[in-house]
C-alpha cells in the first residue's frame, strides 16, 4: 500500500481510539492522526468523520471549534468517511432534540424511529437499533470490495438516515434504513465499522485505497 495519511476528526464526539485501532490495524504504511487542528486535517490524504451521541451536542462542538465549515470544504476536496453520528451531520437537518440544522453536504433527513417501532410480523422493536444487522448493498463500489452482499454489521442509533438520492446500501429495522450513502468524494455509513469485525475492517481497508470519486452504478447480482 502506498504510504498516506488519513485524519480522525476530533471535536469529543467519536469513539476515536476504537477508530484510531481499527486504522492501524489495516493500514500498512498509513500515518493515522486523531487531531483537530485544520491544517493537519486539510493536509490529509483521507478523513474520517465519526460521531457519536446528540447531534445538538455534535453540531455544537464542531462550531465551536472551527469545524463546520472545515467539513464542508474536505468532504469536497479529498475522500471521506463519515461514521455513525458523523454520517448523520452531513444531512441537511436532523428531527433529534426538537430539530437541529446540520451541514448540508448531503441532500436528505435524520428521522426518529419512533415510539412504537414494529417489524413486519408486529413484534415491537427496541430504540435505540443497538447490534447486529444485514447491510443490503445497492451497487457495487470500492467500499464494498471483498464484501459480501448482505454482510452484518454493528448499528446503534435511535434516528436514521432518509437520503434516497445517494443510497449505497440499506438495512431494514421497522423502516427502511439508508445504511450506506455515497456522492462524490464522500462516502458514510451508519454502523460502526470499526465494530463490525471482519466486514468492517474490510471496508475500512478499502477506504484507504478509495480515492473518491464516482462509483460503477451496477446493481449488486
């Protein structure tokens, strides 16, 4: 593998040393940096943006530290993964703590599961979706390299992602989850993949080779 960087955000919202571990762990040769600071971020080959917990909190640490619009402008420039909460704040607007504006790197909304969430035989579903879950995936991509379709993967969230335009994969849990999305520079995924075992460690590999970019639009067989 050619040497390259890859920045972790750190605004104090993202599981980063599990992140950090999954990182060096695959990635022969990459110089992993868990960092704030802009110029070490810009100067990147790859970012990656986690989150976890409100998406109030989220939004609020990264204006307060400069972050926003830093997001906005690499997710533009340079190949990013969004993660989880991460994923979520790239949306235009999230229904969490009575409504909150996101960054609007993509198009779509972050929807509440609801009080009284039933799968299809009407068995009454726990929120927040917390463990294992198939990942239906929409094309093929370089993400999903040595992935096999309808792998699992690890989820804990109470809202979900609504984006139709951009779905890289789905996932079902009362609703139909837009697990994966992908535009451009940017791909993001609602499981944890530095979670999820071998299929995540997969697809955090594969993200050190990904230089971004549009992908083969060709159903998965």
């Amino acid at each position: 593998m050619t040497k390259s960087t890859v920045a972790v955000i750190d605004y104090g919202m993202g599981n980063l040393h599990s992140v950090a571990s999954a990182l060096h762990k695959v990635g022969d040769g990459v110089t992993v940096q868990v960092t704030d600071d802009p110029d070490t971020i810009l100067a990147a080959d790859r970012v990656i943006f986690p989150g976890v917990g409100a998406i109030r909190d989220c939004m609020a640490e990264l204006k307060a530290r400069g972050l926003d619009e830093l997001v906005q402008e690499v997710s533009a420039t340079k190949p990013m993964l969004g993660i989880c909460v991460g994923m979520q704040a790239l949306m235009e607007s999230s229904e969490e703590n009575g409504g909150v504006a996101c960054l609007d790197v993509l198009p779509g909304q972050v929807k509440f599961f609801g009080a009284d969430l039933r799968d299809g035989g009407g068995e009454r579903l726990k929120v927040p979706h917390m463990g294992w879950n198939t990942v239906k995936q929409s094309y093929e991509h370089p993400l999903w390299e040595g992935i096999a379709d309808n792998s699992r993967f690890y989820f804990v969230h109470s809202y979900y992602i609504d984006a139709p335009e951009f779905v890289a994969a789905t996932a079902e849990y009362g609703v139909e989850i837009h697990a994966a999305l992908h535009c451009e520079n940017v791909f993001a995924v609602q499981f944890h993949p530095e979670k999820s075992g071998d299929a995540g460690l997969r697809l955090l590999s594969n993200f050190l080779r990904w230089d971004g970019g549009q992908a083969v639009f060709r159903p998965v067989s």
